[in-house]
C-alpha cells in the first residue's frame, strides 16, 4: 500500500512541480534583495546576478537611512500590531469563553452578531469612523489605529476561539469550581494556558492584515510621527522612483523585518493556521 | 453524557446568584466591537441618505444613489470600477484558487520531504505587505529594468514582452495576477489543513478498492473539500470587492491607465478622500461604501443560503 502511493515517478513529479511554485514565489524577493546591494550600473547590465566584489554597493542604504525615519516607522508598527492583538485575544477570549461555558438568553444570537464582522469588511464603515475619530480628537494617533484593528480582530478571534473552547473539558473547570476558584480564576487560570495553540493561530490571523493594512494610517494616522512602516514604506518609495538603488533598499528594508519575523517563527505560524482550521 | 449533566447542574447553580461574570466577560469585546465596527457601518450606511447643502446636513433620500446611478460622469466610473472588479474577482477563482487547491494537493502528499521547507516558502509572498509587494513588481515589469524581457527571453517568449501595467488592455490582468502571486498562500493553507483533516482510514479503503492517485484526488479528496473551497470562494468575494491597497500601490490613486484598474476600493478612496483636482465627497463616499456592502452582504447571502446549505458535512 505504501509503496503505491510513493513511486518514484510521482514523487518526482510532486517536487518538480513544487519546486517551480517555490522559485515563482521566492524569485521576486530575491532578486529585490541582491540587487539593493548592487551599485545602479550592475543593477542594469546584469540584475539576476548575485553582487560580488566590483558590484558590491551601499549607496542606495545610505540614501534611505539618510532620508527616511524607518526606525519610528517601525516602532510604530510594532506599537499598533502588539497592542492591537493583545486586545483582540483578551476582549476575543474573554466573549468566546462566556459564549461557550455559560447558557444565558441572547447567547446564540450574541455569537452570531459578533460573527457578522468576519465577512463584512471594518473598511466599509470609514467615512464615519473617520468622522468619529475627527469627534474625540483621536486623528493621527496610533490609539485611533489600534481600536480601529481590534474591533476588526474580534470578530475572528471570538469564532475560532469559541469552537476552540468548546472542546476544553468541562470536568477540569468543575474541579476548578469545586475547589472554590471563581469564574475569572478558571478563565485565565485553567482555560487561558489550554487554548494558547487557538491563540497563536488567532494572533496570526490577526497580524498579517493589520501589520500590511495602508487603509487606515492613509486615512485616520498619515501624520509623520504616526506613519507605520507600510504608509511610511509607501511614501518613501514613492518620491524615490527614479533612484533605483534607494528603492531597492527601501524594499528590502522593509522586507527585512518580516522576513527574521517568519524564519524564527514559521513552524508554529504554518502549524497554527493549518490546526486552527482542522479543530 | 456526564458534559451535559454537569452544564446543566451548573445553569441551576448559576441562576440562583446574578451571574454578573458572563456580562464582565462579554462586555469589552461587545463593546468595542460596536462602538468601533457596527455603528459606524449603520452611520455610513444613514450619510447615504443625506447629503450637504449650504453647510447643512439634508435628508435627501435616495438622491445620492440617483446622482451615483444617474450622473453619466458618476455612473460610468462606477460601472467601470464594478466591471473590474468583477473581472479581477474572477481571475482570483480561476487562477489563485485552483493553484491554492493544486498545491495543497501536492503539499499533503504522505511522507513528502522537504515539506516544511515547500509551505514555509510557499507562505512568504502573503506575509509581504501589499506596498512591497506592489512595488517589487512594478519593478520586475518595469520596461526600464528589463528583467522580465530578459527571462522571457531564456525561454524564447521575449516577444511577448509588453509593458504590461502601462497598457489599459493588460493592466487589469497583471495587477490580479500580482494579487494571486501574493494571496495564493490563504487557499493553500486552508485546503493544506483541510486535506491533513481526512482521515486515514478513508483514503486506505479508497486505496483498497483501487482508487489511488489522481482518481483519488478527484473522487475522494475533492469532494470531501468542497465545503473549504466554499468558504474560501466566499472569503476571496469579500477581500476583492474591499480590495484597494495593491491597486493604489501599483497604479495610484487613479487607478490608471485610464481608469482600467480602478475597482470599488480605489473609487470609494477618491470619493471619500478626494484627490488631486476632486475635493472629497463624504455623502458619495458613504453611498459607494453602502452599495459595496449591499454587493458584498448580497454575496455573503448567496454563499450562506445557496451554497452552503447544500453542501454536505462529512463526519468523521
């Protein structure tokens, strides 16, 4: 039976095709990347060469480090991204763990108005978001990012982690009860630690789409002192368009971040999103 | 059996105290979800039916979607932006989704080596943001750089070779193809787990009946994936017809050349927020946000009702 399914031939096939997936995806990366340490002639004469020794280049480091505020930038994405998900898994877990332990009036029609969120996009909403954050004075602050990015996280976040909880066993929080914990102690004491692998994949989801998101700093935070790295790259790039090794740079600046970010953590990233849509 | 008795013993328990705790639990999420998510949504959908006179705000009923519908220079940019949209929706279903479901296939094949290398790479381009994305490939495209007639070259096509972004024939199409290049790991990853989620046992009974390989593919793994398919057909609808940052990376705010990619996202963002000559137009703006949502809650409904009540759920 095993041998069935591995011939070969097959398995050959398998990778080959894989393999030319790989290099169409990772090509256009890598070649952003070789090429920023080129100088502009190389860039041109020979760009899918790797830069060696006559090649080798700085200039275009120099002249986005010179000029652009990529570590503010930064920050402020870090800022936003972090805060953001914080509150989406508290606020997320804290409504998935009521809506999956207790039986109240309103609970199934609770879930399901909290559930609307994930297939009606936040975006739709900016004109009076926008106008809101104008009211209580909130434009261009990264506060008015991040409440914007958490009430569009929840939603999500209360799904998965509610079919998640369901499945954390009910003796273990009776214990819990038994020995006199309250309800708050078994939510963060005995729930919390138990569906850390939801979370992850929650947090996941939760962070590519605001870590990449240029709708909302345009729109509610474009101040300089508030861009994140996307707005910020954005901007950047685009007063550089002629100066090729500037923009090279400013790529792979801005690739940089994501890519340490995913070797350290792809294992679990890829392991949290395929077991979150198996449970 | 004891779960049930154990929930209902506690329900008994609970009702005698105020259970105040379900209301703490609840409250933070319900409360910034609402304040932030669905009251504005309900407002934008309300600032479609008025509109400014003389500094004042005006109940005009359904002037707004009149002008949108009416106006000739207002509906055909509309029309136009809904056209594309839809065309870039479709490249999205026959392209990204197809070689999301093919390389799921291939990505769940029993003892495949290098596995984790395979979904860590395949992963990477829909981490990049769309910004860098956008830009690399205007890059790449670039007549000036030349390394797509270079490639295209190797392999005897240079004369294919076109300035793809800048034609407002191909425009379109490059740009969603961009997007596929970017967005395909989603389908994967989802079809990924949902492949791993058939159980062994199936496939060795399809194995033993002589069912292996590509026929297995197409009358095992393919229908017992229907329903994530659904789902991401589903979710595909609602991330293009909201879509807007690749396109205004790629071509601007005007969506050029000439208006070929312009799409929902970026009409409303001109609108909206204005742009060079256009001052920005709050009631338009709300008015396209409200027949965006109608087109993506009608979708939404169609996906919900139609098609998924008549899928069935396989129980393992």
């Amino acid at each position: 039976m095993a041998k069935a399914r591995t011939s070969p031939l097959r398995s050959g096939f398998v990778h080959l095709a894989l393999i030319i997936y790989t290099l169409i995806a990772l090509f256009p990366v890598f070649l952003t990347v070789i090429n920023s340490f080129k100088d502009r002639a190389s860039i041109f004469r020979n760009p899918l060469g790797l830069p060696d020794a006559k090649s080798f280049s700085l200039v275009g480091y120099e002249s986005v480090l010179k000029q652009g505020d990529f570590t503010l930038y930064f920050q402020n994405s870090l800022i936003v991204t972090s805060v953001s998900i914080f509150f989406v898994l508290l606020f997320g877990a804290m409504a998935a763990f009521a809506l999956s332990e207790y039986r109240f009036r309103g609970n199934a029609l609770t879930g399901l108005y909290l559930a609307l969120g994930i297939m009606i996009p936040i975006r739709l909403g900016t004109v009076a978001i926008l106008q809101g954050m104008v009211a209580t004075g909130l434009v261009n602050t990264l506060t008015a990012l991040i409440l914007v990015y958490t009430a569009q996280g929840l939603p999500l976040a209360v799904f998965i982690l509610t079919e998640f909880m369901r499945t954390v066993s009910d003796d273990l929080k009776n214990a819990g009860r038994i020995d006199g914990l309250s309800e708050y102690s078994i939510f963060f004491r005995l729930v919390l630690p138990l569906v850390r692998p939801a979370m992850a994949t929650v947090a996941v989801f939760t962070m590519i789409p605001i870590w990449n998101d240029l709708w909302f700093p345009l729109i509610l935070a474009p101040s300089d002192a508030t861009k994140t790295v996307t707005l910020g790259s954005q901007v950047f790039i685009g007063q550089f368009v002629t100066n090729w090794n500037a923009v090279l740079a400013a790529l792979t600046l801005a690739i940089l971040p994501v890519l340490v970010l995913y070797f350290l953590f792809s294992r679990q990233l890829i392991r949290g999103i395929t077991s979150g849509a198996v449970k | 059996m004891s779960t049930a008795d154990y929930t209902q013993s506690d329900t008994g328990q609970d009702k005698r105290t105020r259970r105040w705790h379900i209301l703490v639990f609840l409250l933070p999420a319900v409360i910034v979800y609402t304040a932030i998510m669905i009251l504005p949504l309900i407002e934008t959908l309300r600032l479609s039916l008025f509109n400014e006179v003389d500094g004042h705000s005006v109940f005009v009923g359904f002037g707004n979607f009149q002008t949108l519908f009416g106006e000739p220079r207002w509906s055909a940019s509309f029309w136009n932006a809904l056209r594309n949209n839809f065309v870039f929706f479709l490249i999205h279903m026959l392209v990204q989704n197809p070689i999301g479901v093919a390389l799921a296939a291939l990505l769940s094949v029993p003892k495949l080596r290098f596995g984790a290398f395979y979904r860590t790479a395949l992963f990477l381009p829909t981490l990049l943001s769309f910004v860098i994305v956008g830009f690399i490939w205007k890059l790449i495209l670039s007549p000036i750089w030349g390394v797509s007639p270079y490639l295209l070259d190797l392999v005897g096509l240079k004369s294919l070779f076109a300035p793809w972004l800048g034609r407002p024939d191909t425009a379109l199409i490059t740009v969603s193809l961009i997007s596929v290049w970017q967005n395909v790991g989603i389908p994967t990853m989802l079809i990924y787990a949902s492949m791993l989620s058939i159980p062994e046992e199936v496939l060795e009974a399809a194995e033993c009946d002589g069912i292996t390989g590509w026929s297995q593919f197409w009358k095992i793994k393919l229908p017992l994936i229907l329903p994530s398919i659904g789902i991401i057909s589903i979710l595909t609808f609602v991330g293009n017809f909201n879509a807007f940052d690749l396109v205004y990376t790629v071509q601007g705010a005007l969506a050029g050349p000439d208006g070929s990619t312009d799409i929902l996202g970026t009409l409303l963002y001109r609108t909206f927020f204005g742009f060079q000559l256009q001052i920005g137009d709050k009631s338009m703006g709300a008015t396209i946000a409200t027949v965006m949502f109608l087109i993506i809650l009608t979708g939404v409904c169609i996906y919900l009702f139609a098609i998924q009540r008549r899928m069935r759920r396989y129980q393992f």
